[in-house]
C-alpha cells in the first residue's frame, strides 16, 4: 500500500514508525500488518471429548479409541485427567472438546500444544473455590487455542480478592518491569468471561497473544472497590508485559476495575466496546483503559474503540502509543477526564488522531510531575469545561490540530510587557506560544512607552525557538516611544525550512545603567 504525502504525512514525519507511531492515509490510520489473519485449528479432530449423563457423572471419551478413559463427579479431575493425557512432549497441537455445563472444584491447569474447545461449554467456578478458572503455567503453556465458551467465576460466592480471576497468565514475579516471555502463541476465539471477583482475562508476558471476539463481562468486586491501585485491582482485560498482541474485536462491560489494562508491545487492539455499565469502582481511580507500557516503546494501535461511563476514560502512560478513532463519554462529574496522561518525562511519544470526548470536566489533562513532551493530537472534538487542564498543561513537544473545541488554527496575545535589562544586557524573556504548540506565520508588533533618557536606545529581539532547541532572532532599536511591526523580512529570518517554531521569546536591552522606558508586544499568527 502507498502512502500519499499529505498533512497528516507531514506532521508525522519526525517520528519514527519503529516506535510505533504510524501516518494516516486520507484520514485512515495506515497499518501495513491490518490483514494479517489470526490461526485456529478447531478442525483438529478431538482427543478427547468431555461431557455427562443425567446424573451429572462425567465422562473423557478418547477420540480415538471412543472408549471411556476418565469418569466420575468431580468435572475438574476429569477434564484435568483428559488434559494431561494428550500425547507427551509432543510438538503439534491436539484437541479436547467440552460439551455442557460443568461445575468445577478447582483450577483447571493448561498445558503446551492444546487446542480446548469449549464452542458449546460453560464452566462455572463452584461456591467457595476461590482460584482462577484456568489457569497458564509459566514456562510451560505454550502454543494453546482457546476457542468459545463461556467461563463464569461466580463471584457472589467466592472471598478471595486477588486470585479468582477467569484466564490467568501470570508471571513468576509480579514485578512490573520483568519482561521475561513465560508463554508463546495463545489464542482466545470467540470467549466470554463472566462474574469473576477479581479480572476476566489475568495475562501477562505473552509473545503472540491473539484474541478475536473476546467479551469480559461483570467482573470485579462491587463491594470493595477494584480500580487500579484498589483493594482487589481488577480489569476486564488485562495485559502487562505481552509481545505481538493482536486484538479483533472485544468487549468489556459492567466490569468494576479498568475495562481494559492494555500493557503490550507491538501490539494492535481494535473494535472494541468498554462500557462500565454503572459498575465502575468508588475506590482509585476507575479507567475505561490503563495503558502502562513501562520505559519500553510500544509500537502500538488501539483504533476503533468506545468508552463510556468512566470517571476516566483513558489512563496511563503513552509511550509509542497510537490511539485512533476513540470515543470517550465519560461521568459529567468534576473530577471526570477523558484523557489523563502521566508520560515519562523522556521519550514519552503518543498520537491521537480523531479522539472525540464528551460529558467531561475535563477534556486532556497531563500529569504536573510527569509531562508528556512529544506528540500529536489531531482531529476530532472535545466537549468539556477545560479541553485541556490544570495542574498538567500541554508541554512545548505536543502538536495539537484541528480539533474542535479547543482554538488550535489561530492564536493572540496583547499586550505583554517586556523586562528591559539595563547597561547593555537583556533581561528575562516573555515566552509567547500558541494552543496547538507550533507558531506558523507570526505577525509581532513592538510598542516603546514610557520616557527616554538622554542618548538613550532601547534593543528588543525576538527570538525563535524550534523544537529541536535552535533559535533564530532579530532585532528592532528605537530611540523615541512609537510602535513597528516586523516586516516580511524580518519574519522570513525567523522561518527556517523543516523546522517547527514552538516559542517565541522577546527580550528587552537599554544601553543606560536605568531606564523609564516601558516595552509591550502584540503578536498573532497561525498556530
């Protein structure tokens, strides 16, 4: 696919497409992997094929023999036994097929090269269990396929907080920065999670996670809270550490915590609906979508993604992070955001490219100790009170167009009074910058005031600043009061091709030891 230039081309260009951070195409987000088609093999034939009779007795018919290899009633131990006698140490995926609903008195433990299909299954967690329902094994489940099903932990009837989600892919640690693989290539197709105390799928550090379909539905504790940094930290999905993680298609509803804890690398998560239904936790501080991506750049799309009814509707930290074609509609309460963004200080690279938010405070709101310094926000619209807030304002790095809702095509600034330094030395500078962080075709005019002494010249320069930190200025001298504008000279000496102004400093001179003089600008252009 070619990639016309364009403006959006342009704006883009300094960033790299490594880091994940990609153009858009005619007002289309450009992914050169969007085709790629995710692998099932539910056509395998089954291994072993589980169901039971009327008197709730279970059954493990081998597929191959079709005599009965495991019975009895406890689901758990059959399903479990059938599991484990799938070929040993073998390198091809075989299958084993659930037909019914099952009730299970503890966790069900995968293991490598297992396709579970459970298209006509419910497993439900039994009263008092308190486990996951199935559960990953680090460093040893591997190359498994998920496909259908409907897995409910019954949340009503479980105490603990922390280890009763409905998929659990854990690390060994729970240290956030341990990137270490544990699993490769798992697939979830077609798959509801429901009714867990803590999250609906727990995965982390996976390389070549799949998932296609997947619902998360109702999950976390109403009682005790479960946002992120919570009592129970609940989520209806959440990744930490997981490596080429592609997502088509998902929904998260109704669930207490972050509908989705999205920390993946090179990952691409679209169409998707994160609704909280009402649920959303009274403790912390409930998000639609948590992005924590560590130090790491993340080469990563969310496009294609609606969220409602949280007090924050995307939370984290954005780094190599694109999110495209996102609609927030948050609380309408005042301490509701659509975007709150605690970006590292260094490298912190993010897009948004068509973000509409609506029923906020607040529309963006960067973190005052942690200031996002590069990005774009383009296109789009922002209905709230602040479009973009205190305590945290855009940094200098940020380019902010087109959005409706917040002035970002033109800017002005009146009557800013200049410190005019004495004997010959400037002093401090008046700063001038534009809402969207770029000045495009500046227009200034200089106002000298107040009384000149004798033989006396008063200097001001105006300096441009560009984003990589090089300046450009000129100067303009008077020896009486009276005003100029600078010409189109002089502001052709402070456009340098290829280069963004981002600032403009003006500065104040006297040749006398003091002075009476007053200095005041007046500046306008296109942001």
């Amino acid at each position: 696919m070619s990639q016309p230039e364009n403006e959006y081309i342009r704006l883009v260009d300094k960033f790299d497409k490594s880091k994940g951070l990609y153009p858009v195409v005619d007002g289309s987000i450009y992914l050169p992997f969007q085709d790629k088609l995710i692998p099932a093999t539910g056509n395998l034939p089954a291994s072993y094929i589980i169901f039971k009779d009327e008197h709730g007795i279970v059954y493990a018919k081998n597929g191959k023999t079709g005599k009965i290899d495991f019975f009895g009633d406890d689901a758990s131990t059959v399903i479990q036994n059938a599991i484990n006698a799938l070929t040993p140490n073998r390198t091809w995926k075989e299958k084993v097929v659930i037909k019914g609903e099952f009730t299970l008195s503890t966790s069900l433990n995968l293991v490598p090269y297992l396709v579970l299909d459970l298209s006509d299954a419910k497993l439900i967690l039994g009263n008092g269990v308190n486990k996951h329902v199935i559960v990953g094994v680090p460093n040893s489940t591997s190359h498994v396929e998920i496909i259908g099903g409907i897995i409910d932990g019954n949340r009503d009837n479980q105490t603990d907080l922390a280890n009763t989600s409905g998929f659990f892919f854990e690390a060994l640690t729970r240290d956030p920065s341990d990137t270490t693989v544990y699993y490769e290539d798992i697939i979830f197709v077609n798959t509801t999670v429901q009714n867990c105390k803590n999250s609906g799928y727990w995965l982390h550090n996976i390389k070549g996670l799949k998932m296609v379909n997947v619902d998360s539905l109702y999950n976390g504790d109403p009682a005790t809270g479960g946002a992120p940094g919570g009592p129970s930290g609940s989520f209806g999905f959440h990744l930490q550490n997981c490596f080429g993680v592609d997502i088509f298609g998902f929904r998260s509803i109704g669930n207490v915590g972050a509908g989705g804890g999205f920390g993946g690398y090179d990952a691409y998560i679209t169409n998707g609906l994160i609704d909280s239904d009402g649920k959303q936790a009274t403790t912390g501080i409930p998000m639609g979508i948590d992005y924590e991506n560590q130090d790491i750049e993340a080469r990563t799309v969310i496009s294609n993604v609606t969220i409602k009814g949280y007090r924050t509707g995307i939370g984290g930290i954005y780094i190599g992070v694109t999110f495209h074609n996102i609609k927030i509609y948050g609380t309408g309460t005042p301490d509701s955001y659509g975007i709150w963004s605690s970006g590292k200080k260094n490298s912190t690279l993010f897009q948004f490219l068509n973000l509409i938010i609506s029923n906020v405070a607040h529309g963006i709101s960067f973190d005052p100790a942690d200031k996002a310094t590069e990005g774009l926000i383009i296109g789009g619209k922002i209905s709230a009170t602040d479009p973009f807030s205190a305590p945290g304002a855009p940094a200098g790095g940020i380019v902010i167009k087109n959005v409706v809702g917040y002035s970002t095509e033109n800017f002005k600034s009146t009557g800013l009074g200049v410190s005019i330094g004495t004997s010959g030395s400037y002093g401090s500078a008046t700063s001038i910058t534009s809402l969207s962080g770029i000045i495009s075709y500046p227009r200034v005019k200089i106002t000298w005031g107040g009384t000149f002494g004798t033989g006396e010249t008063v200097t001001v320069k105006v300096e441009a600043v560009y984003r990589d930190g090089t300046t450009a200025y000129v100067e303009k001298s008077a020896t009486a009061v009276g005003s100029l504008w600078l010409t189109d000279d002089d502001i052709m000496s402070l456009i340098t091709q290829g280069k963004d102004i981002v600032r403009l400093n003006i500065y104040g001179k006297t040749n006398l030891p003091s002075t009476s003089v007053t200095v005041t600008v007046d500046a306008y252009g296109k942001a």
